[in-house]
C-alpha cells in the first residue's frame, strides 16, 4: 500500500487531531528537560546559600531564604547570582561591600525579630 500525500503531511505537521509531529515533540522535550535541568541547579545553589546565611547569621532557613531575596532586591543583584556569591564567600572571603552592608543589615533585623524557635 502506497502513502498518500495526506500520510506524508502528517508526518511533517502532526496529525489532524491536534498532536504534534515527533520532531516538534523531541525538540519541545529537550527544551522542557534543559530548563529543569537549570532549574534544579539554580535551586540547589539557593539552597546552599541560605546554608551559609542561617549558619553565619544564627537563624532558621525560612529567616535565612527571606535575608537572600531581601538582600538580593535591595542590591539589585539577581537571586542566583547573589547564591553563587555567598556560597563561594567562605572559601573566596570576598563579597562586594554593598551585598555585605545588605546582608549584615537583614541578619540584625532578622535577629531582633525574634531567636530561632521563638
């Protein structure tokens, strides 16, 4: 049995029914499976930093988590950046003085909000 034309659309287009060809599918998998994959590693970074901020500043990881994006909106620097900074300052000692001002302001404030387990 031969294709007919309406065979070889298909393929190329996807069906009639609305699915798509599994070139488009693959690539648009890809895609989906590249950005978790950044997702999951940004997380982890973000995880790391609060780490560091919770066991510099004696507070508990949601104080910690809250401290990394007030810093990071009031330093203009991105959340994931921000990450990468903090978790390489213990090894490195170097954080530029604005991320350090913000960050020390955030750990008083936090501390005089209450101790961890208050």
């Amino acid at each position: 049995m031969q294709p007919d034309a309406r065979d070889a659309r298909d393929a190329k287009t996807g069906s009639d029914d609305g699915t798509e060809p599994p070139e488009r599918l693959v690539a648009r998998m890809e895609a989906e499976i590249a950005g978790l994959r950044r997702s999951v590693s940004s997380h982890a970074g973000i995880d790391q930093a609060v780490g560091v901020i919770l066991t510099m500043g004696r507070m508990t990881p949601a104080q910690a988590r809250d401290a990394l994006h007030e810093v990071a909106a009031r330093t203009g620097v991105t959340t994931a950046h921000l990450a990468r900074l903090l978790v390489d300052y213990p090894r490195t000692g170097l954080l530029p003085a604005p991320v350090r001002q913000e960050l020390e302001a955030q750990v008083v404030l936090r501390r005089a909000q209450g101790e961890p387990g208050s």
